[in-house]
C-alpha cells in the first residue's frame, strides 16, 4: 500500500548507515509513497537528512551497547501513535529489537541474531554465502524471505545543497583542484595507510597546483598533524587539516567539493562513494568483499599477503605489510587514471 510507514532501527556506524540507503532506496520501489522513519544515534541526522527516500531521523539517545530497558520502553510507547506497519532492524542485537517490539510494531523483520524470537516476529536465518555484501543483507530485510534481490542492487547516493557546499569550501580557504585525504579509521591501525605514504600523494598533488584538505574527526587530528609536518614547508601551506574541525554534515559537504578522495576503508571513504567522487581506497586488514565501496569512479588498492586479510584492529605480526608494502606511487596512478579515463574497476556489485 502506498502509505506504508516503516521504522528502521539504523546501525550505529557511518559507512553501515551509508549503505543502509540501498535498503531505504528498495523499499521506495517496492512501497512507492511509503513513509521511512530511521531511529539512529543523533550523529547520523546530517547523513538521514541528505538521503530523500528518508521522512525523518529519530535520534536513539541510548548510546551503542547499552541496554536502559526503563528509556527503550518509554520510546517504543511514544513510536506507537506513529502507527507503523513494519519494522526493520539492522543491528543483530537483542537490545536493538526491543524498541519495536514496545511499540506493538505488527511487523518486525530482522535477521535471527541473539535469540531474538519474540521480540522479531519475522526473524530471518542468514545464510553468509549467499548475502556476501552487506548491503545485500540489508536489501534482503525488504523482500519476502528468499526472494531473488533486485540487480543492480540501488547504490547509496547522497544528496548536497552544491552552493551551500561551494560556500564552506570558500570560507575553510579552499579553491582550485582540492586533494581530500581520509587517513583515520575508527576500526584501528590495521586498516591505515602509513603517514609517510599519505604524505608523499600530498606532496604529489600539490607539486601540481592542487590544494589538500585532510578530513577526520578529533581523534584524526594528531595523524593529519604528522601527514602535515612530512612536507616541505611551502608545500604544507597547501595542506590544511580539518580534522575534528568540522560537523559530519560540514564533512559531506566538503568532499562534495573534492576533485579527488583517497581514503582508508572507513566511513568517510562510504561517504565519498555516495558523493560520487573519484576516489582510491586503501585496504589492509579488511576487505572489499564485504563492504566495497559502491560507486563507479574507484580505485580498490589492496596488495596479497600470507597473512591476510585478517581483520584484526592491530597487525597480529606487528608488520603491517599489507599496508607498508603498497606503495604510494600505485594510488597516485590509479588515482590519475580515475581522472582522466574514468573507472579503473568493473562494478562491484
């Protein structure tokens, strides 16, 4: 029907909620006119609000791994009167079924998860080889249980007030070719890039006229500082780091604007991806079988290495080949070619 209203209970990261757009932008396709409303941590209302298939975002003010069940019972009791056919819960948590289920929700569709029956009502069974990519996991939760998912998969696309962003990249002293550099990870170390290869793609771009903005948050700040101090002066006065020093939203926004992007696997490179940006993505400890970056202007850099991927936050070796031995000069050319010729890779989904 066409004004189904659905609640999704969002994840809790920015690159998952990123991709959960997949599943908003399906469920449009399905429902056209149906109402989606995402209950999320406060942080994601810049993205929910840039995402049209979305009505609105419910701020979740229970923080991740939490449980306040007294808080998550007077919310589900408020989202009652919101009259929602369904909802859809993307964390396989217990706790995050709970709201749904105070809120007397008829539909409440999730995967199995930690012994949640009950509490879902439409509690699906994972099968991993056949989902591969979350986001495939995602768009499942909108079709009947087994049903064929619909190719090509929707790829998340983030909407931008261009001249908004074209004004703050103004006011943040921005102008020309603009280099955005992403070299945090909130997951751990494993999956940064070295500072000195960082720097020297800086180092590469400004030579050719280009500015370089480094984007992160707070914690990002002391690694974009030592990104900065490996340049020649002159070619630091080129380099400014806005790590920390931005809002999320200031953060789309900004690298709406960017010419190019490199970035580690993290939020920021999924935030990118949506942007439609040309962007070169470094890989480490993780993977792009799982979570690729899902645009058609990108790089996918990672190098083979006995001992990985492994997916750990710390190298368990203490080496970091995996990222030490991928050299920059490899990024500035896939980057290069991204430029000038468009896609380096097939699509990935």
């Amino acid at each position: 029907m066409s004004n189904r209203r659905i609640l999704i209970i969002g994840p809790s990261w920015v690159g998952d909620m990123v991709m959960a757009q997949t599943l908003f932008k399906v469920l449009r396709q399905l429902h056209p006119g149906c109402e989606i409303d995402v209950l999320a941590p406060a942080w994601s209302k810049p993205l929910l609000d840039r995402m049209p298939e979305v009505r609105k975002g419910l701020s979740m003010p229970v923080g991740h791994g939490q449980l306040q069940l007294g808080t998550r019972l007077g919310i589900g009791r408020e989202l009652r009167e919101a009259g929602y056919d369904q909802a859809i819960v993307l964390p396989n948590s217990l706790k995050s079924a709970l709201i749904p289920f105070f809120a007397k929700i008829p539909q409440r569709t999730g995967w199995r998860g930690e012994m949640r029956y009950g509490l879902l009502n439409d509690v699906r069974k994972l099968n991993k080889a056949h989902y591969p990519l979350m986001i495939e996991r995602f768009v499942a939760l909108a079709l009947p249980e087994g049903a064929v998912l619909p190719q090509p998969i929707p790829r998340p696309a983030l909407t931008v007030d261009q001249k908004a962003a074209a004004k703050l990249l103004e006011e943040k002293g921005l102008a020309g070719k603009v280099l955005a550099l992403c070299p945090g990870a909130e997951f751990g170390p494993a999956k940064r890039w070295p500072d000195k290869h960082y720097a020297a793609v800086a180092a590469e771009y400004v030579g050719r006229g280009w500015q370089v903005v480094l984007m992160g948050s707070a914690k990002d700040s002391d690694v974009a500082e030592r990104i900065r101090s490996a340049l020649p002066p002159t070619a630091a006065a080129r380099c400014v780091n806005l790590c920390g020093k931005t809002s999320l939203g200031q953060a789309i926004d900004i690298l709406s604007q960017a010419t190019a992007v490199v970035s580690n696997d993290s939020g920021l490179m999924h935030i990118s991806a949506a942007l439609g940006r040309p962007l070169a993505v470094v890989y480490g400890s993780t993977s792009p079988g799982f979570t690729p970056p899902l645009a058609e202007r990108v790089a996918v850099e990672q190098i083979p290495v006995d001992c990985g991927p492994c997916f750990k936050r710390e190298c368990p070796l203490g080496h970091l080949k995996c990222l030490v031995d991928l050299e920059p000069a490899r990024v500035i050319r896939s980057l290069d070619a991204l430029l000038v010729d468009g896609p380096v890779s097939k699509e990935l989904i």
